[in-house]
C-alpha cells in the first residue's frame, strides 16, 4: 500500500528511484554480486519488500477481474516500475561492457566492487539498534556460512522440471539477500549455463519453469523475510551484515584460475607478492568503491534529516 511519502513523491524522486535500480541491476550484471546489497545500502531495501508484499491475493483478484483501477490505486506501482527501469536500462546499457571487463580487467572490477562491500557493511552494520552477545554470533555464524558457501565448487544436477523450479525458487531467494548473489546460487546448482542457454535459445519450457518458481519463492520469501524484520530487526539485520561479509571472498581481486571441467572453473583467492601498478590502481578503485557508497549514505542521509 502507497505511503503518504509515495503519494507525494516528484518526478525527480522517481528519477533518483531509477538511479538506485541501476545500480542494482549493474549489482545483479556482476556474478557474485546481489542486487539486494545495492537495494540495502541505498535505502531502499524495506520499501521494496513492502513493495512486492503488496502482490497479496487482493491484488490479484482485481487483475483476474480486470479492476486495474481499484487494483493499482494502492499498489505502489511507480516505485517498482521506476526501479525495473533502472534496473533494466543497467543489464542493457553495462552488460556487455562489463563482461569484457570481466574476461579482460578482472582485478579492476573486483577491487571496485569489494570498496563497495567493504563500505556496504560499515553503512548496514549502523543500522543495528544495539550489536549485543547474540546478534554478533549470528553475523558471525551468517558470515561463516557465506564464505563456505561462496567457496563451494559448483555441481551438476539433472534439468528436470521439478528441479528448474526449485532452482528458480532458490535463486530469487539468494538475489534479494544481500551479500549474495542469485546467479552464483544457479551456478552451484548446475543450472547456470543450461538456464541462460535457454534464455538465448527460447526455451519457452525453460524459462516458464524457472520463471514460476522465481515468482513463487520471491512472494513466499519476500514475506517471511518482512515477517523476520518487523519480529526482531536488529537481529536480521545483524545476520545480513555477516552475508554480506562472508561474500567478500567471492569478490577478492586477485584469483587463480583452475579449470575443473569443460562449465566449471576453481577459484583461489591469493594475496600479491608484488606491489606495482596493476596493484596501485585496483587498490585506487577499491577507495573509489568506499568513497562511492560513503557519499550515498551522506546524501540519503542529508535527505531523510531535511
């Protein structure tokens, strides 16, 4: 249901909203990355599961029935449609751009992306009320288990219908945790390449299984995830902190690369025995990273203080 705040919201609101879902979007572009740390660090990440909460059976009814008006009177559908635009724009405008950076600059992409973490968790780890006994051994404990997880090698599982939805189910659900990235969950389950050939391939069967289940677990998840932070904030937000920590593995610069199959390739995570330039401007890129997110919070923050 809109706000009073929504209600209110300016053009340029909405243009700052689209901003913000290109950012998750070239978040989401980058394997290991999660849209949903974007999401968390830039605001938004509440509004956003109230704002997919809002596809409840009412809603739906109302489509069924073709009431659109009654059904998007209440339904905060500017917000979301300004954030799918700038998520969108992201995947089209920096998707080929930053695969080559990938296959050609990867330590200077990573070593951005990690100043952006390593900033995200100063900015979430704030937004604990009060870091007690219990809520530092559950970030502790989340960040344990991101870094086995993220750590894991990926393994082949059968392309059964059951399976595809299941995977689809899972992944929505890993993408809009922070800390961890959706992709990298269809990755480990074997699913990666097969879905993205379907993708290019259009497996209508494909896309249609995983797609329901993305949808399926994104409202069920999105839910009990609203559920969890209206019972006990401090603590959920102590846990995603620690995801988002754990997952700093996956975005460590500097990596050695050892194919284990034709799909699949190891990686570990090394410190360099060398200090030159390469080295110089990845750890530049990593400030600019930090810097990036600091102004952000700065500037979110000026705004809900005005």
């Amino acid at each position: 249901m809109e706000t009073n705040s929504n209600k209110n919201r300016t053009l340029l609101d909405y243009f700052w909203i689209s901003a913000r879902g290109f950012a998750m979007g070239a978040a989401d572009v980058v394997p290991g990355v999660s849209g949903g740390t974007m999401a968390f660090i830039l605001g938004i990440y509440d509004e956003l599961l109230d704002a997919i909460h809002a596809v409840d059976m009412t809603f739906i009814r109302r489509i069924l029935t073709l009431k659109w008006k009654e059904a998007f009177t209440e339904f905060p559908w500017k917000f979301l449609l300004s954030l799918a635009l700038g998520i969108g724009a992201a995947v089209l405008a920096l998707a080929n751009a930053l695969h080559w950076a990938l296959e050609n600059k990867p330590v200077f992409i990573w070593s951005f992306f990690f100043g952006l973490i390593i900033a995200s968790i100063v900015a979430v780890r704030k937004r604990v009320g009060s870091w007690g006994v219990v809520n530092i051994l559950a970030a502790l404990t989340a960040a344990v288990g991101a870094y086995i997880l993220v750590g894991l090698t990926p393994s082949e599982t059968p392309h059964t219908p059951l399976l595809l939805f299941l995977s689809g189910a899972v992944a929505i659900c890993a993408m809009i945790l922070p800390g961890i990235s959706g992709a990298f969950i269809l990755v480990l389950l074997g699913k990666y390449t097969y879905v993205l050939g379907a993708v290019k391939n259009f497996d209508l069967l494909t896309i249609v299984l995983v797609g329901t289940g993305a949808v399926m677990g994104l409202l069920a998840f999105v839910r009990l995830l609203r559920w969890m932070l209206n019972k006990n904030h401090d603590l959920v937000v102590a846990i995603l902190t620690g995801f988002m920590l754990g997952s700093l593995r996956k975005v460590w610069p500097w990596k050695i690369l050892e194919p284990i199959s034709e799909t699949f390739i190891k990686e570990t995570n090394f410190i360099p025995a060398v200090f030159n330039g390469e080295v110089l401007t990845a750890i530049l890129l990593m400030v600019l990273g930090v810097a990036l997110v600091l102004v952000m919070e700065f500037h979110a923050n000026r705004r809900t203080t005005a």
